[in-house]
C-alpha cells in the first residue's frame, strides 16, 4: 500500500494526515505508533515508547473492563512512576549508606521525569478530558460494553489526551464529537507542547490546528507546509500546471498529426521538365521526394513518441447540486 516512503515531522509540529480512503492513512499512523512494522526500512520517533500516545478508530480494550481501567491503561506509565516513587519512598525510611544514596538518586530522576510528564495533573487532565468532550455524566464503574459507539470513542480520546504524552497519534478524532466538543479538542491540540499527528477528512478542523499536511496519494506521501491553506494553494498551483502541461500535449499531438497528413501534399514533387532534360528532372524530383519523406517519417516518429509518453487529463473537478434553496 505504502511504497518507497520518505518523510519526516518536525518536532513540535501539528501534521494533518489527507487522502482517499483506503489509500493508506491508517497505515501510516499505525507504522509511525509501532503497531505495524514495514517490510523494509525504518521508522524513527526520537522519544520513550511510552511518551506515544495513539488513537486508532477503535478502542482496543474488553468490553468487561470499565471506564476507569481504560483510563488506568492509558496512564500506565504515569501510575507506574508513581509505584516505584512509592516504593523509594519506603525504602529511604530505613535505608543508610550506599543504599540510600541510590535510592536517593533514583527518586530524584523519577521525580524530575514525573513532573516533565504532568504526573501531578494527570488526574485534573482526565476530568477536564471527559467535561471537554461530554463524557462527564459517564460513570467510571460503567462497563465498556455498556457505552454507545461514540461514547467509546470519546473516551478513548479523552485517555490518550489525558495522559498528555510528547507524541500525539490521532486517527479521525473528531468523529462523534458534538461542535463543543470539536472546538475543545481543536483548543487542547493547538496548546499541546509536542508533536501531533493526525488523520482527519474535516477541512475546517485541519485549518484551524494543522501546520503541515501529509498527502497519502498512489503509495507515496507528499508534504506541504504552510498548514492546511498552504496545502490548498499547492494542489491549486499543481492543478494548474498539470491543465497546462495538458494542454500543450493535446496541442502538440494535433499540430504533429496534421503535419504528417499535409506534409507530403504541400511540398511539391517539382517544376515542369525543361529543355527534355529528363535526367536532371528525375534528380531534383527524387531530392525533392527524399525530403518529404524524411519529414512524414520525422513527424511519425514525434508523434509516437508523444503517444507513448501521454500527459493524463486531469479530473474533472467535482461538483455537488443541492436540490435545497
């Protein structure tokens, strides 16, 4: 699906994810989180593994679990730092010597990456998270599989965003999202001290948060920056370079046919035969014949090579009638 792929995202920046379905969005937010591998080369996010956060279209949890598992897993890393902080904790009551100062200089990096992580907000970014997104009348003892479709996919935005990790891996997040709701995740995106990624088909959300699009199109992605209005005025100025290259091919095409058809009929074979000198008459004739033939062949082999190598004709560009007034 993907083919010879090259691209990067600067940190820091907001890329939005643009193409025809199934052309392989999907499958570039899953290669860039680890869940799918390439077939060959590599795939570098300079960042823990546990500093992603991806969003895939699904929540991939069991439906037994309830909403504060699914909010537990998300922050697992976070809720992990936080045992072991615990555990140090303990230990530096009754620990001397050597051991303590371990301990000691453990606790402090621990502490230093715990608070770089927003380990002290964590749980006012989840209750801001579900308030943001209307979820804040689900209960956190209610069972997933008792949520709605997009009950669960709110929550499970709501999880990754919650966690607040460096790297931010979204696949159509504003799918089931009230306009309050949408207009609190574009705030929450635009504020967000890392780099996010995000695949999406909404144009005005991509323009409000995306710095530079990624354009998954024939197995290839292209980069624009300039956010999303910069991606609109390169596809515009590619449109318009394509017509044209069109349009000078189709031109080209005619003018070639018709010289190869007019050709042998303008040029003349001769003059009349002067003084009964028959010889030198067939000479000129047959430089004249030569010449003419030279210039039908020529034209052929233009035109075969114009049809070979065809400029395709651009799409026609859609176009939509509302039968509403």
């Amino acid at each position: 699906m993907l083919d010879d792929v090259t691209v990067s995202v600067k940190a820091g920046e907001r890329a939005g994810v643009v193409g025809e379905n199934g052309s392989g969005k999907s499958t570039l937010l899953r290669l860039l989180a680890g869940v799918e591998r390439p077939d060959d080369g590599e795939i570098t996010v300079p960042t823990a593994t546990d500093d992603v956060g991806y969003l895939g279209q699904t929540l991939d949890l069991p439906p037994t679990h309830t909403v504060q598992q699914a909010v537990d897993a998300a922050l697992a890393g976070l809720r992990a730092i936080e045992r072991r902080l615990r555990g140090l904790e303990s230990t530096l009551t009754t620990a001397t010597g050597d051991t303590a100062a371990a301990a000691l200089a453990e606790y402090g990096e621990l502490q230093t990456l715990y608070e770089a992580r927003g380990g002290y907000e964590a749980d006012a970014r989840v209750d801001k998270a579900f308030h943001g997104l209307g979820l804040a009348h689900v209960g956190r003892d209610r069972a997933l599989g008792s949520l709605s479709g997009g009950e669960l996919a709110r929550l499970g935005l709501a999880c990754v965003l919650a966690a607040a990790p460096r790297v931010l891996l979204l696949d159509e997040p504003t799918n089931h999202l009230d306009e309050p709701a949408l207009t609190w995740l574009e705030d929450r995106l635009r504020e967000h001290r890392g780099t996010v990624v995000v695949v999406s088909h909404d144009r005005v959300f991509l323009g409000r948060v995306a710095t530079a699009v990624l354009e998954v199109e024939g197995g290839a992605v292209t980069r624009f920056g300039g956010g999303y209005d910069g991606f609109l005025a390169a596809k515009a100025t590619a449109r318009a370079r394509w017509e044209q290259a069109y349009a000078a091919w189709c031109a080209e095409v005619r003018q070639v046919r018709e010289h190869a058809a007019t050709t042998a009929h303008r040029v003349a074979a001769g003059g009349l035969m002067r003084d009964n000198n028959k010889m030198a008459y067939d000479r000129n004739a047959g430089r004249v014949q030569s010449s003419v033939s030279s210039r039908v062949r020529n034209a052929h082999e233009r035109l075969r090579r114009l049809l070979d190598n065809p400029i395709p004709r651009p799409p026609s560009p859609l176009h939509f009638h509302s039968p509403f007034t």
